[in-house]
C-alpha cells in the first residue's frame, strides 16, 4: 500500500488522512482472506425508521 496514510485509528476524518481505491481492494482482500468470518457480520442489514 503506497497511496494510504492513516493519521488515527478511527477513521474520521483528518487533513492527510488518504487512500486509493486500490488499497482498499488490498486491504479488503486481506480482510476476507484472512478472516473470511468477518462476512457474518457485515452481511447483517439494519435499518431503523424515525417515527414522525
């Protein structure tokens, strides 16, 4: 990965804080290789309404 620099660990944003799209395909690859458990979770859908 050459074209990302993380500046904290949560993910919200912060001046250069950057990626590529193809780093993120390497560190999706990682992850479900890796770890192919990490697809129970993020299948799971959750929706909520607002009651008005």
């Amino acid at each position: 990965m050459n074209d990302t620099t993380f500046k904290n660990c949560h993910g919200i944003d912060e001046d250069g804080h950057v990626t590529s799209a193809y780093d993120i395909s390497l560190m999706s690859r990682e992850l479900l290789t890796k770890h192919p458990k990490i697809t129970e979770y993020t299948t799971i859908w959750m929706d909520s309404l607002r009651d008005r």
